[in-house]
C-alpha cells in the first residue's frame, strides 16, 4: 500500500536550508513530510530505506557524515521517484547546475521548491524544458517557488492568481532588491535627512553585512534583473534572460575591471559626484532617486536601473531594506496591489519555502 | 467510476456572483467545474442529473426558470453530496442564514467558498461548529474565504501562511473599509488640499454610489469590526463577536434613532463640528485622522475607530478607496509585511473567490 506520507530531500543547508529545518519540523503531524535526505557542500546523508530523519538533528548528521560523495542529481531523482510516497526536493542553493537538473526531477514525478533564481531567470530553453516537464508529468507533479521574489512575501502567488482568474497585468514595479533599497533609503531618504555621500554608505552597508561580500555583485544589478525576469515571464512575456533588457550597473564602467572589493571600494568615492548630481536632480523636482524593475507588459519591456519617484509615492516611502512590489492590473485600475516588506534574510525566505511546501503536502498527499 | 471533476454549486449572483461567472467560464479545461445549481434571490436552477450549466447563461435560465422555489439548504447539501465527484458550494450572498448551513456542508464532504462574512465574524459558537465540521470531514472538505476581508488581495491566505510556517503574527492594523478610506482619504488627505465639510464629503460619496444606500451602514464601524473578527480569530483570540470590543460609531449619538437615510443625511452637518475639531487636532500634531482597525494580538485586544496617523506612514498615505493592511510579527520585526489596494468591487471580490475555487479545485480533483 503506497504511503500517504510526503518525502522530503533538502539541497544545501546554509542560510536558508539552515531555518527552513525548524520551520518544517513544527509542521503538523499529519501533514509532517518523511525528510530522506540532505545534503550540504560535499556531504550528505540519506536515509537508505526512507525512515524519516529528525530535521532538528540534519546538520549535525552531515556534520558527522562520513561519506563525503554526495549523489548525484540524477541518483537524488531516482531514489526519490522509488520512495513509497510522492516526493518533493528543496533546493536551497543559488546552483546554476542543480537548477538546470529540475526537469529531470519533474520527469521522474519529483515535485521542485525553491528559492533558487536560477532555473526561472536563466536560459529561456531551460524555462521552457522547466514547463514542458511540468505538463508531461501531471498535475500531482509541481514546482513553486514563491521566494525567488520578495522572499516569503505573495508575490509570485499574487501574480498567478491575477493571471489565473482572468486579469490582464499591465505593469508589475518596485524594489526588489534589500540592499538597493537600504542604500537609497538611506542615500535619499523622503524627509531630507540625509548624511553622507554615496559610497560611505555603500562602505556602512557592506560593514554592516547588508551587502553581498562584494558589494558589486549588488551594485551590477543582477539581481534585480533576475527578479525581473521571473516576473517577465510568468506574465507571458518571452524574455530571453536578465541580460536581455536594459539593465543600469552601479558600477562606475572605470572600475568594472578592478580585481579586489577592496580595491574598489578605495576608489569608489572618485565617483561620488554624479550619484550625488542625480539626487539633487531629483530633488529640484520635488523627486528621490530609487533603484527600479518595470515591466512593462503592454509594451512587451523590462528595464532596471535608477529612477526619479514622486515623494509621496508608495516607492519613495520605503524603509530600511524593504522590498515593493506593484502590480497594475485592468480590474485593479489605477491604483495598483502593493506588497510591501522584508524581501531577504534566511528566515522569511525559509517562511516562503515552507509555505510552498506546505500547500504542495496538501495537493500531493 | 467516480468522476475527476468538482460540481460546483453557485448561491447568489448578484454583484459578486455575477462576476464570478465569466471567470469561472475562462478557467481552461482541466480544471474547469461543472455547474450543476445557481440561485437567486426566491429562483434557482437545478441539474438534476449533474450535467454542467454554461456559466454564461446562468443569469439567463434563472430569468426564466419556470420553479420559484429554491431548495433549501439542507437539500443542496445532500444534492450536493450525492455528486459523482467532489463538490463545492460558493455563497455569493451576506446571508446569515446560509452561512449558518456550512457546517451542514462541510459534514456532507461539501467544499464550502464564500465573501459572505457572516459565519466567521458571527457567533464564536458558529466559528466553532464550522472548525470542528471541517476536522470530521477530513482533509479533502475544505472551507476559504479569501474575500471576506479586503476582497480579492492577499490578506487571509497572508496570515495563514504566517501562522503555519510558524511565525508569530503579534499585531494586524489597517484600513478595512473602502468606504471609510475614500471618506478620509477626501476629508484629511495628506497634502493639506481638503475640500468641504464632512457632511458633505459623506453626501457626495453616497451620491457617487461609494457608501451602502443608508451611508449609516458603513458609518457605524461594523464592517470593519467583523474584518477584525475574521483576522483575530485566524490569530487564535476567541473574540465573541463584532460587538465585544470597542467600535467608534461615526453616527452621532443624537442621530441614532433617525428613521430614514435621507433625514440622517440632512441633520448630520450638525454634527460637522466635533469632525473637523478632530481632524484640527490632527494636523497640529502633524498627523491625519484615519478610521483604523486593530487587533493587537499580545494584549488580546481588538479596537476599531478614529485615530490620528503619521503623514508619512502607509496609512496616511492611501489612496482613493484602497485597503492597506499591515501584519507585524515576529519574523518580519519593525517593518511591517503590508498589503494594499482596492479592497471592494465586484470583480475583485469575484476574483477573490475564483482564486480560491481554483486552490480548491487543485486539491480535491
């Protein structure tokens, strides 16, 4: 008699995966999942004959793991498409390659979580093999992946359930990024308080851990593009990746071949001068610079980069590292439906992941 | 061989149902239920042998239908139950005596959807009869009502997923009512471009149709108040009813025992005073007065009324008729994760349920 019960493999168990295993472990018992494997790094524990391992005690175990070959993608599929219940894999790693392995999972009736860009913001065949897997292998086969945008806030539910029951979506804006967000907030913050030239901020914000260990990795924009790019495409737009569209680098093109972070944030105040030129720009307009992504879906564009916002607008009264998401909408009109909240950090991120989860135990079981 | 498909049965098609129709019809095929009972006010039309109706000419036949006598609830019910396959009931209406058959439903394994809401802001009694016919009738009888606060955004499936995956909701505040928010949003807008009395703002909004027919209706707070009925109970405080915490009724004390609408219209500039002293107050605290729902979940306390905002907070700044709802909790720290925008109409409450009919869908196919 097949098992009722869901299967659970965990990839990487960093930041995310890390409190994505308390969070699962206070699920309730009857829809608690059978958690059989976890991986980290270079290690990872299996449960051979799927007895549930304690999530509470996964990084211990791996710790202690003595085997320090992982299975391979292909090997993790076929052992969860034999459990004798349906299986789901977390992926919680930004890996190009595990994200590139989702539609073998989906084949094999393996259902995907993840809060992993890669696979919905990367190659437009990828995408599409990722959808073709999905339809082939039936509707107790699913893939969510709530936190790749705004983290644990409904965006990406949001924007199927718009789509869903019929609206057309217009125009999808606002800040996805926490670090950009921090960064302008504090660079030009509404009420005119503000201190500080733009790179010491950039400085504060990286001392303070608000930005990736190289703060360029921010500034470049990526990640904004990618978030972009998920939302592109779920609207129906055809994007061929984050490079595709107008993207606005902070990184002055001069120090685009600097090796070190350390080295440019040295020289980054040489170029202090131009942000500082766009904000009082902005404000001679009664305006604050932001970082934006729009698309625009009428017109078919994506486009990312700095942007003058009224004062009074919902983007402009941002605060701390807080994301914004617009959605413009035929039945909404012309106000749009604003989400608005942390949209990083390991534990709502991990909140997204185990929402996805839980709704997918619900279908699945 | 029981059937795939869910058989959905439709009560009410007024503004809400009626568009629930052309949304229930574009829903693409796989998922598409079949149509088997509508209603409407004293006619109703029936397919007795479970073979669907076109949602499209549901109106239509209700129109003609030659029988004028609707099945009671409990026939629904067992009508329902006899479906060869699973079977949702979506009520349409704000009639207490239908939601007070959910249990019913629920204990016939009938899904039950709805905006009305009555049984979860009525007696706690109710509440608890509906909890305890959902845990006996098993995982595949559901019960949503996504639409009962806020319409169509994601304001109850937000707190669920907050409280399932475990963090700790400490407090929910916001604007509830369109209604009111267009009120204050037109008496004390924020830039200080205020026109007219409060009577007379009152007047024109019942004119453009933006107040129930006897403005009063809104006026007194209560459909705020059973909004934060709704959400407290979905935090787990047992609050008794809309009517066990403190409502502020913007219907003057004097004009209480009034008789129509139109003579309540007349004698409430009388009472332009005390509104204006208030909104005074405000401002000289740099603030704007706002009629604001709160449920303060550490105190166990519930309060709905006026009170004087910041200018450059989310609430003073909304829009029109939007909603803005802000969950504070645990995870999400000082800022809280918000949602906004129109929180009334047809065709967002339609979308509400549609959203809600396809999750349910998803899981009992």
């Amino acid at each position: 008699m097949a098992s009722n019960r869901v299967y659970l493999a965990v990839i990487g168990l960093g930041g995310v995966g890390a409190h994505l295993m308390p969070q699962v472990a206070a699920l309730p018992a009857e829809i608690r999942p059978a958690l059989v494997f976890v991986s980290r790094s270079r290690s990872n524990v299996v449960s051979d004959d799927y007895s549930p391992i304690e999530p509470s005690q996964a990084a211990e175990l791996l710790a202690s793991a003595t085997s320090k070959s992982t299975l391979s993608t292909s090997d993790l599929a076929t052992f969860l498409s034999r459990a004798p219940g349906r299986a789901v894999v977390v992926d919680c790693t930004s890996n190009q390659q595990i994200a590139e392995s989702y539609p073998l999972f989906l084949s094999k009736g393996v259902s995907v979580i993840t809060p992993n860009k890669k696979a919905f913001s990367g190659s437009l065949e990828l995408w599409n093999n990722i959808q073709s897997a999905l339809k082939q292998s039936g509707k107790r086969t699913l893939i969510y992946h709530e936190s790749t945008v705004g983290a644990g806030l409904p965006v990406i539910s949001t924007i199927k359930d718009l789509i869903a029951t019929g609206d057309q979506v217009t125009k999808v804006e606002g800040v996805f990024s926490g670090t950009m967000s921090f960064l302008f907030n504090t660079f030009a913050p509404v009420d005119d308080t503000a201190e500080g030239k733009w790179s010491s901020i950039v400085a504060k914000a990286k001392e303070a851990g608000y930005t990736e260990p190289d703060p360029r990795d921010d500034l470049n924009g990526m990640d904004v593009a990618r978030k972009c790019t998920i939302l592109a495409r779920l609207v129906g737009l055809q994007v061929a990746g984050p490079d595709s569209f107008p993207v606005e680098s902070l990184i002055p093109k001069e120090l685009e071949s600097v090796g070190s972070a350390n080295e440019f944030m040295e020289k980054l105040p040489q170029f202090d001068d131009s942000m500082e030129e766009y904000k009082v720009n902005a404000e001679k307009q009664g305006k604050v610079v932001r970082y934006v992504g729009n698309v625009d879906v009428l017109a078919g564009k994506v486009n990312v980069g700095l942007q003058m916002v009224e004062k009074g607008g919902p983007i402009a009264s941002l605060k701390g590292s807080d994301n914004l998401i617009c959605f413009y909408t035929k039945r909404y009109g012309s106000n749009p439906l604003v989400v608005q909240g942390a949209g990083a950090g390991g534990e709502v991120t991990a909140m997204g992941v185990t929402a996805d989860l839980i709704k997918a135990i619900e279908r699945l079981q």
